[in-house]
C-alpha cells in the first residue's frame, strides 16, 4: 500500500512495527538522511588538551583543570 506523503516506505513500516505513532514514524520516514549515521567529528585523542578542556567545561566535568588529556578523555567517555 503506497502512502503518497511517506519517503521511506521500508523505515516507516520499521517504525511502526516499533510502536511509534503515525505521525511520529511519518515524521522521521520524511526526513531527508534519517537514519544515516551522523556525527563527523573526530575521535578525542586527536583533539587537543584544549579542545577536550573546552568540552569538558561544555558538559560541567569537576576537577578538569587539573586532568591531564586520557584523563579528559576518559572523562568525557565516562559523563
């Protein structure tokens, strides 16, 4: 059964199976790249200290000033 408003028939079929709503399965089937792994930054240990600093400051990590960078590291993968 073709739904003429649904992009991805096969994902909003998934969804639904899922239990997601119409509605909800509808929105994430409409959206362009759904489902595509996303992200593109780069692994921690090619960060700088400062960068992870800045991060762990981003998600209010205690005792960062005095971490050194796999500490930070670990940190952040631990939060």
């Amino acid at each position: 059964m073709a739904r003429s408003r649904i992009k991805n028939e096969d994902q909003y079929d998934a969804l639904r199976d899922k239990g997601y709503s119409k509605e909800k399965a509808a929105r994430i089937a409409n959206t362009p790249d759904a489902g595509k792994k996303g992200g593109k930054a780069k692994p921690y240990e090619e960060w700088t200290k400062e960068e992870l600093y800045e991060q762990a400051k981003n998600v209010d990590i205690d005792g960062r000033s005095k971490m050194k960078k796999d500490e930070l590291i670990t940190a952040l993968r631990n939060n």
